[in-house]
C-alpha cells in the first residue's frame, strides 16, 4: 500500500466530541473532518501523552493539527493549530444555512414497504426546493454507473478529475458525495440531496462489511451519499423513492432504508447502530458538530478535490 501525505487543510481538524467510558475514562476521539473513530489504547506512547491538547481545543472549540495513519484508527502526531490556522478554517469552511434537523431512528423497525416513499414517510421539506426528479429506476442506474465509472481503482482515463476513490471507504466520504452530487446535477441536471447517517449515542458506530474491496469491518460515527429521487413504475402505480448512491458500498442504486440497514452490522461491531440520520440539501459537505445539526459547505469544490486526490491511491483492506 501506498502511503501519501494528506493535503495540508485535511490536518486541521475540529473536535466533534470525545467519547469516555462509564468510569469517565478518555476512549475515542472524534473529528468533524473524518467520519472514523479515534481510540486512545492504540495511539503511540507520545501521541497519547499529548491527548490534554485535543481536550483543551475540545473545550475551547478550537481546531487542532493531527496526523493520521491511513489505514489504522490512530493518530500519528498531534500540533497545536495557530491563531492563523483558526482564522484560515473559519474562512475556508462556511456553514450550510438553515440546516434540517436529523431524525431519530431504529433501523431493526424500518418498514421498507413504506418508508422510502416519498410524501407518505419522507415528507422533507428540501424537497420542495428541486423537483426535476430522476424518471425512472433505469436512468438511475445510468447515473450510478457513470459515476462508479470515475473510480480511482479503474483505469485512467477517468471522465471527471479528480478521480473518485471508492476503493478507499475508511475516509473521504464527505468529498465522494460532494463530487457525485456535482455530477449528478450538472451532467444530468437533476435533483440531489445528501443523506447524512450518524453513531452518535454513546460508544455506537456505524459498521459495514467492505465486501467490494476485501472484506474487512470499517466503522465510522458519520457516513454521507448523495440521495436521489426516482420515479418508479410498479404495474398501473406510480411511486416516488429516495435512493441512495454509493458505489463504495454498494453496485447499484438502493433504496434509503437498505443503505442505512448495512450500516449496522452486527458482525463487524457489537455496537454497531445507526443512531439517527438527515437528508440535507445537496450543498452540505461535512457535519459541523456531533449532534448532525450543522454542516459546512464546499461550493468551489476545493476541499473535495484536494481530497479525492490525497486519497486516490490509498486501500481499505491492507
């Protein structure tokens, strides 16, 4: 595998929360910038003496500058970020306004024979902002294969640059959505949201099975995808259904409630649950807070890029 330094913006990180046992023992870290969780036992020796400087930038809402390696959830080296560095995120990341507010949910009691259906239990008002829906299941497909088209894994040349690295699922999940959104609405001109789902309750995670890419469990306390809305025919019926588009987990379109569904598994974690999720507008980037009430935007694309480059050549399965 090889390793590639992460772009210098990347390293500036917000503290979403740190996660202590019932002892009040420090146990996870977690950042805004990165959907993975950060456990204290597997730091290095150095790195963890310099734990009080995340907690102290947790306190003071402050980011802080971190290394972390690519593969393993552990940070390699902390600094402390500058007045500078502050200034410079605060311009560089402006916050989605009025954002929705997420929903509460157990995935074990999803009705799938309604849940996806749109104005019967999706009734989000976004949704009224865009209404050139995707007209078929058939047309969604085309977009998920164009886009599964662009991954970095397959041979150069790609139709979009950067490529996008869905073979790399245990970070970036932020700039793959953002990226597919830019071309789902401007190569195809239709509506996009994004679908925000979130461990944040305790010690929970989100756990898949990275099935295409080696097998291994990866968990994260956030993951996002860009979410379409299809017109689907079923004989003399006609539904409109929020699916998602993932081609890091997934080789075709699905509906919401099974993307949120592989997201607890049990196999991969025992804490595996999906704590709540949001559908936003298009324009979110990456969550602001651990409670999945603020999110900073990307409209220049800059950090997606910048992203999807750093992270192009990286693998989720060692």
């Amino acid at each position: 595998m090889q390793e590639i330094e992460i772009m210098p913006t990347s390293r500036l990180f917000t503290v979403a929360t740190i996660r202590k046992s019932a002892e009040g023992e420090v146990r996870e870290f977690l950042f805004n910038e990165s959907p993975r969780i950060f456990r204290l036992e597997q730091m290095p020796e150095s790195v963890a003496r310099s734990a009080p400087e995340i907690i102290d930038s947790f306190e003071k809402k402050r980011p802080v500058k971190i290394d972390i390696d690519p593969v393993k959830d552990v940070i390699k080296k902390i600094r402390p970020a500058t007045d500078a560095d502050f200034r410079g995120l605060q311009a560089e990341r402006a916050l989605l306004e009025n954002p929705q507010k997420p929903k509460v949910i157990d995935v074990s009691k999803i009705d799938p024979t309604t849940f996806d259906i749109i104005d019967h239990y999706l009734d989000v008002p976004i949704f009224k902002l865009c209404v050139k829906m995707v007209p078929s299941y058939k047309k969604a497909k085309e977009i998920f294969d164009y886009c599964a088209a662009q991954g970095c894994a397959l041979p150069a040349p790609h139709e979009v640059n950067p490529c996008i690295p869905f073979q790399y699922v245990r970070d970036g999940c932020y700039a793959r959505a953002h990226k597919m959104r830019w071309i789902i609405t401007t190569k195809y001109s239709y509506c996009c949201e994004k679908v925000f789902s979130f461990a944040n309750k305790d010690l929970d995670r989100l756990a898949v099975q990275a099935s295409k890419w080696g097998g291994c469990c990866v968990t994260w306390w956030y993951h996002v995808a860009p979410l379409i809305r299809v017109k689907v025919k079923i004989g003399t019926f006609s539904l409109n259904l929020a699916m998602v588009i993932d081609p890091g987990m997934f080789d075709k379109p699905v509906l919401l409630s099974e993307w949120l569904a592989a997201q607890a598994n049990k196999t991969c974690s025992t804490n595996a649950k999906v704590s709540m999720y949001s559908i936003q507008p298009g324009s979110a980037y990456s969550p602001s807070n651990y409670q999945g009430t603020a999110y900073t935007t990307d409209n220049l694309y800059t950090s997606t890029d910048a992203t999807l480059t750093a992270y192009k050549n990286l693998v989720t399965c060692p």
